[in-house]
C-alpha cells in the first residue's frame, strides 16, 4: 500500500510538471536557437550526464541531441524484464555485425539504443533465450570492474586522475544506492562502505527471490579456491561470487535519461534536449594549422522539409538537405562506439588513405579512428535439470513471454498470468518483473601458473583482475520440448591483444560502408583471432563445468547438453565458434593514450589529438596501450595497440568517465 500510495502520489504530480516538458523537443523546427555554448552529440550514457553537469552552470548554454525518441512512457524501457522488447524497433539502431573469421564467417545481430537514454535505457536479450538479459549491451549490471584496471588506465595515459583511487570519487557520485524492489533484508550481501547513497541513477541487489538461489550460495563453501564468496562484487576486487547489483531503483530501471535528464532537469532554462534528430558531420575551419570545429551537420532528409525558421531565422541548408548548428565553446561528440568513428570519419577525422578511397576530404589524420574495436565475447553451457520450481514461481517472465515455462504446461499462452505479472509490477514495482538476470555472478582468474598464460602471457590488467565472468541461470523449459533446462552464461572479459598475422592486423573495427558511408557502418568484431582468446573460452566451459560438478547439484544436475560433456578441446573450440555472441560492451574505437603518444584518439584531457574545439565522451575513449611488433626479416618497427577493455560490464565506467569529464570540461573554461 505504501508504494502504491507514493505511485500514485508522483502520478498526480506529473500531471502538474507538465510545463517542465518544454525543453525536450521533438523536432529541429521547435527551437530558439541556432547557437549554444556546448553541443552534446548523443543522448546516451555518457551524453546524458555530460549536459546535466555543464547545466548546472546556468550562464552556459547547452544543447543535447539524440538522434532517438524519448524514453518517456516506453514501458519495455521501464521494467527490467521487458528490455527485450526494445530489439529490432524503433528504440534500436539494428546494427549487424560483418563476416567474422574467428566465428566461422558468422554474423551476429549488434543491437544499440536508439533512445534517449542510449544503451542505459536500451537492452538486449541474446539469441539463448535461457540467458534472458544475461550480459548484455546494458542489461543494468552494476558491476564496475577491477582496480587494476583503472590503474593501468592511468598508466598508460599518464595521467593519474583515470586511476582507480582518483575515479572513485566520480563512480560514487553517479551512485544511489538503494533497498532493493521486495525490502528484503541485505545484511552480508554488500559493503556499504564502497557504495554512493547521494548520487544520481539509482543501484540495488535482486528484487526477487530465484529457485537456485540456496544452491548457489552453498557452492563457495565447497569450492571455495575456485569460487570463494565475495561480500561486494564492486569493492576493486572482483573474484569470486557474489550477489548481483544492478541498475534498478524502486523496481524499475535507472538509465542516464531517467537520472540525468528527468524533468525537475531538462525544465533548466539553459538545457535544450532536442530528440528524433540525427548529427551526421562536425564542420571546422582552419586556425594556423590546426583544425577547430565549431558546427555540426544534421540529417536534413531524416527532418522532413528544410529549412527552418528557429527564433526568427532562417536555417540555411548545406550540402543539399543538410542543416547546421554552432557551438560556441565545445562540440561534445558522446554518440557511442560504432557512430563516434562514423560521425568522425565522415567529418574527415581518420586515417587519410582510407577515407581518400571514399572520397571523404581529410581533415585531420589520426588513423586509429575506428581501430582496435574490442569487445566481450558470451557462450552459454547448458544442463537438463531436475527443476523443484513446478509453479514457475521464482522464473523470469520473460522466458514465459519466449515461450519458456517452469513445468509441462505452455505457459507462452497464458494471458492470465502474463498479465498477472505485469499488473503486480505496475500496483507495487515488485514481482519477477524486477530481475534483470541473475542473483548472482562470479568472476575467476586463470591461474598464474597455467600454461596458457606461459605461452600467452596475462592480457589482464593486474592479480586483482578476473579473466572470466559467470552468470548461473534458473531452470526453464522450452515450448513443445520435455524436461527442464539450467545452465551458466559466461563472457571472456580480458581479451587479448591484437596480432599480426601475414602483415595483416588482426582484430575489431568499426569502418565506413563503401555504399553508403552514412548509412549502417561494418563491425567486426575481431573475436577469436587471437590463440589466448578461443582458449581461455575453453578453460571457461571447464570452469562452469567444475560449478556444477559441486555436491549442492547432485540432484539437481541430470546431464550437460550444450556442448556434450565429453567434448574434447577442438570440439570445443568448434562450439565456441559457432556459438559465441557479443555481449555489446564495444569500446576502443577512439581511444585515448598518452598526451605524446603516436596512437590513439583523444588525449587524457579527451580533446581529439591535434584539434580544438571537439572532445568525446563515451566508450570508444576507453584507453588503449601500444606493442612493438618487429618484424626483423624486413627491418619493420611498427606499433600496434593493445585494447584495455574493463572487466566487467562498460556502464560504471562509462558514467564514471562522464562525470569526470565534465569537471575537465568546467575547469578550462572557468
């Protein structure tokens, strides 16, 4: 009764808020102005919190733009189970990835939120509709990685204010801890003292119980050198299993849209959010040699008719239908790490050679633009299961919706319930509709000792670094098909390196499309081209093997299904090819490194090296390193680089990034 009084309560308010709407507009034509301080590309993750900050000063003018609609009165973008739904609609950007060598010539669908809010609103289930929203591109996992690696960022960039003690302060202050959905009590389940309670998007533990959760919780005392428990998976020190975090408040999601540009925010009279509305270029002019941008480019066929009249003037055209705007100070380029690249190469930012074969004019040559794109790669390993759930009581809603039951019956049918559900979610926010994934997830480093990591070498960030990520999942069972299933997803979270193979480097990348370089991009992944990858995926399907082999399962655990128990490491490796997909944690793309550094994309300030006037702000900043490769029969010295990639989920780092960017942002233009 409580919370559906407090429902009710902020519903009535709404209606008396609607005024703070006026700022949000849906179209070009709807604003005053045609100039702003700072121009914020995307309304994503990053973006979002880029603008509330640079708002708070109420003399700076800012403008977002989010080339999506609204996530305002989106339910799937609500209630933490349906994010699936948000697939292949117009909240999608329904990217597709191309041909990767490493998974047998597959493509694999690339979803990326096309809302505002980005990805933060906007998340994936996988093909394996047993792993739900397991691992996906923001399936509102909280978990923020280790320390290690935030050290090697600053490292690397030389700048140890991307250090794990100096980005802290900024991970907390995007925070706001919170009771979980059914008030349980969470005594041993977390450490307070490594969480924010005053911050901005909202964080809990599960809002439901799960029919394995005992089990699970019995698995550290049995195998405690492989799985110990971890009182908080978000302490530095991510190894071991512990109890999930996600970014859920009051039983719904939190997203950068809901945390950083509600209403009581985009009401700021200095703050214009302008949705449904596509940046195709940045512009610049030359000062000395140095290239300052200064306008952006929007899409103007996607705008309907052209020109505009904003505040009395006219909006000339550029480029036939094309439309400009100015920045005055800043152009704040946070669209994310597929259409960062693309809006930087169309705008004549990347390697000369390449963009001279499109008939792109370079701007600016910083060939890394687009390169080193590295992601996590995800493999489910499956069992039949005896099943102690036959009401279907503690399974995911969403496998019902798939046509998943927890018993014989088929229950994809069954309205009643289905409707049941959602009707407990919108009276009180509790229910099985609260659970993104898991209530649990473990984490685990190869030993040091391994002869892998002897061949290899280690590509983690530091001993407090895990390799490999595990998620348990309830039992299910699928429409038309007997028994129960249950099963581990798991991801490889420390991809390796890049490598050289005749010549040719080997790995992720994000390029222009020959046929239409303003439409849909290529990804490559780059997965598996590298030996210490496909590998370390094996020692994984060995690890979840182990999990289940604890005595706690005995009987539980009918057999393993997918792939067969007694696989041997090239039916393995043959399983992994074919079944891998993406966890939709791309970064790299437009990397930063060291302010001298002959590689790389931005500086540790995340200006774009050799430029003024532009910075990014996103996932494809995330820090790359550089190898020397040698090649001693043909005297070549060359660098490559080496992707740095989180070892967890990229939404804490991502926020965390934003918020300290924007403090750098304010300080040099105090």
């Amino acid at each position: 009764m409580r919370r559906a009084l407090r429902l009710t309560s902020l519903v009535i308010l709404a209606s008396f808020l609607g005024v703070s709407y006026a700022a949000v507009f849906q179209h070009i034509s709807e604003l005053t102005s045609t100039s702003y301080d700072f121009i914020v590309i995307g309304g994503g993750t990053a973006g979002a919190v880029v603008a509330n900050r640079l708002s708070e000063i109420s003399k700076i003018q800012v403008l977002v733009i989010e080339a999506g609609p609204t996530n305002e009165g989106v339910l799937n973008a609500m209630v933490p189970a349906f994010d699936f739904n948000l697939q292949k609609t117009i909240y999608d950007w329904n990217y597709t990835t191309s041909p990767g060598i490493g998974m047998n010539n597959r493509t694999i669908d690339y979803p990326r939120g096309h809302i505002l809010g980005g990805c933060s609103s906007h998340s994936m289930t996988s093909i394996f509709y047993s792993l739900l929203r397991l691992i996906n591109d923001n399936g509102m996992f909280y978990t923020r990685g280790s320390m290690d690696d935030y050290d090697r960022w600053a490292e690397t960039t030389g700048d140890v204010g991307w250090s794990w003690k100096n980005l802290l302060p900024y991970i907390l202050k995007n925070e706001k801890w919170s009771p979980p959905a059914d008030l349980h009590d969470t005594r041993g389940q977390f450490d307070p003292s490594v969480h924010g309670f005053d911050g901005m998007m909202f964080t809990s533990l599960p809002g439901n119980p799960q029919s394995i959760d005992d089990m699970i919780l019995k698995v550290p005392s049995q195998l405690p050198d492989q799985f110990p428990f971890l009182l908080d998976i978000n302490a530095g020190r991510p190894l071991g299993l512990g109890w999930f975090q996600a970014s859920i408040g009051d039983g719904a999601r939190s997203s950068s849209a809901t945390a950083y540009l509600s209403p009581n925010f985009t009401s700021r009279t200095n703050l214009h959010v302008l949705l449904n509305t596509k940046v195709v270029r940045i512009h610049s002019a030359l000062q000395g040699s140095i290239p300052t941008f200064t306008s952006i480019e929007l899409d103007g066929e996607s705008l309907s008719v052209s020109p505009w009249r904003i505040n009395g003037l006219i909006v000339t055209t550029h480029s036939g239908s094309a439309i400009r705007l100015t920045a005055k100070k800043e152009i704040i380029l946070s669209a994310g790490p597929i259409n960062t690249p693309q809006i930087l190469m169309n705008s004549g930012v990347g390697d000369r050679d390449s963009l001279r074969q499109l008939g792109i004019q370079s701007v600016l040559h910083l060939p890394s633009v687009g390169k080193n794109f590295s992601d996590q790669p995800l493999v489910e390993v499956s069992y039949s299961v005896n099943s102690n759930d036959p009401l279907g009581k503690y399974v995911y809603l969403t496998t019902i919706l798939h046509g998943a039951c927890a018993d014989q019956t088929n229950l994809s049918t069954n309205a009643t319930l289905q409707a049941q559900a959602l009707a407990q979610w919108e009276f009180n926010r509790t229910g099985p509709l609260v659970n993104p994934a898991s209530n649990f997830i473990a984490w685990s480093r190869l030993p040091a000792n391994s002869s892998l990591i002897k061949k290899s070498g280690d590509p983690s960030a530091g001993p407090n670094t895990p390799h490999l990520e595990f998620v348990p999942f309830s039992p299910t069972s699928q429409k038309l098909e007997p028994g129960h299933s249950g099963g581990m997803g798991f991801i490889l979270v420390t991809p390796s390196s890049l490598v050289m193979n005749a010549l040719i480097l080997l790995g992720g990348s994000v390029t222009l499309n020959s046929a239409d370089p303003l439409g849909k991009p290529n990804i490559d992944m780059g997965f598996f081209t590298k030996d210490f990858d496909i590998l370390a995926m094996i020692e994984g399907v060995k690890l979840v093997q182990t999990f289940y082999n604890a005595p706690v399962w005995k009987n539980y655990i009918i057999e393993q299904t997918s792939p067969l128990a007694n696989a041997t490491d090239a039916e393995l490796e043959d399983f992994i090819r074919n079944t891998a997909i993406s966890t939709q944690h791309g970064v790299g793309t437009a990397a930063m490194s060291a302010i001298n550094a002959s590689y790389g994309v931005v500086n540790p300030d995340l200006r774009v090296k050799g430029a003024s006037g532009l910075r990014i702000v996103d996932g494809s900043v995330m820090v790359r390193g550089s190898v020397l490769l040698t090649f001693r029969y043909l005297m070549i010295l060359t660098y490559c680089c080496k992707p740095f990639i989180i070892s967890g989920h990229t939404q804490v780092p991502v926020y965390a990034i934003a918020e300290r960017a924007s403090d750098l942002i304010k300080n040099s233009w105090k």
